[in-house]
C-alpha cells in the first residue's frame, strides 16, 4: 500500500511567490518522522526539513517550513519567498519508529518549477 | 570532505556483464542503504545495513548482492547485468534506524546496453 502520496506530479511558481507542496501519509504506528529532500537536475538528494510525529510545532528550517496536521495525516512543504534554484525534484518521505526496522519511504515526488 | 560518496558517478556496461558499486560514509553512521531510483524518479529501497549487518532485503533479485566489509562501506554488487537494471543507484546513511534522516551520495547512474 501506498504510504506516501504527493498528488501533483508538477508545480509551477513565480519567482518571490510562495509554494505549498503537498504530502499525505498512511501509518499506524504512532511514533514516525517525516522528511522533505530536494532532488536538482543535477541528481543528488538534499536534506530539508524534519518533523517527529510528537513535535508539538512546525518544523521551520530557513525558507522551508513543514505544514504538519496530524489529524490529517499531511505534511506539507511550505517553500517562502521562490528562487530559480528552488526548481527541482521534491519527495515527502516518511520512517515508522516503531514497525521494526524500517527505512525511509519516498513518495513520487513532485517537480517544483520557478519562473522568473 | 564528501559525507557519503560512491562511485563510479557513471556506469555504462553491456548486457550480462558483472558490476560493482562502491559506497563510504565518513560520517560514524551505523546503517547504511541502496536505493533504486527508476526513470520514473520513483525512489525504492533495496536494502538495508545496520552495523554491518543486513536487516532490511526487499524484492531485489538474487543477482544484486551488497557487501559491507565494514560499517562505514556498502558495496552493491550486480551479477548479469539486464537492460531493466539501467536506473541511478543511491547510497545512504543515517545514525540509526529511528528518526534520523538519511544522507544521500551522488547516485550512479547505470546504463545496461
């Protein structure tokens, strides 16, 4: 089953203008983190932003903030203030803590363009 | 200094040949991945090494093998290489298996001809 969805498969967003990325999950363990990478053109994964299923506030790192609704299961990528470089490939993934030994799982990722 | 690098950064080989991938991590983690990455961009794991030892072994076929001689390298190695094997390959590493997140080499991208 599908733990992982992101519903749009493309974005597009003015330059300085801010975007919301979406992500829904799907666990029943109570204890998981959340994880938002950045995939460029050029191919490498970067680390953005983390939440922790009991983090009591948002995670914010710079211009990246995380939408986190609990009930909803939704973890959504907030990016501020557009820049060209932000184009690129972003994947929602998520770790169950609790399930064993899992990995992080990814979803489809949504590709973010910037226009100037 | 690159925290998770892996090599060759581009791999092209005929059919039926044999291949490795290298990957080393310099940041003292105790698990390390392969992760397949589809053209579709769609990431699957592959497997999964905690201290050296496998843990996690999705639907991979047996011709992919990966090797950690210790904990800071995990190599992939792939037997009778198959055109649906072409796809960039990922290294990861992450502290533990909880909630860290994991960080990413620069993939290798395999082309079988």
């Amino acid at each position: 089953a599908q733990k992982i969805t992101q519903t749009q498969p493309g974005m597009f967003v003015q330059e300085k203008e801010a975007v919301t990325l979406d992500c829904t999950y799907d666990t029943s363990d109570p204890s998981y983190g959340l994880f938002w990478y950045k995939q460029p053109s050029s191919g490498e994964m970067i680390f953005l932003i983390y939440q922790g299923s009991y983090d009591q506030q948002n995670a914010t790192e710079g211009r990246y903030s995380l939408n986190f609704q609990k009930a909803r299961k939704s973890a959504n990528l907030v990016i501020s203030a557009s820049q060209l470089g932000d184009s690129a490939m972003y994947f929602c993934a998520m770790r169950e803590r609790n399930s064993g030994n899992t990995p992080l799982v990814f979803g489809k990722g949504t590709r973010l363009s910037v226009i100037a | 200094d690159t925290a998770v690098s892996q090599t060759p950064k581009y791999l092209v080989t005929q059919m039926g040949n044999d291949k490795s991938i290298k990957c080393e991590q310099n940041l003292g983690h105790d698990t390390m991945y392969w992760y397949k990455q589809d053209s579709k961009k769609f990431l699957k794991i592959m497997f999964s090494y905690n201290n050296k030892e496998l843990i996690i072994n999705e639907t991979v076929p047996n011709r992919f093998s990966p090797k950690s001689p210790d904990k800071a390298h995990l190599n992939l190695h792939i037997n009778s290489l198959e055109l649906g094997d072409s796809a960039v390959y990922f290294c990861a590493s992450s502290q533990d298996l909880k909630n860290t997140e994991a960080f990413f080499g620069q993939g290798t991208r395999l082309t079988v001809v």
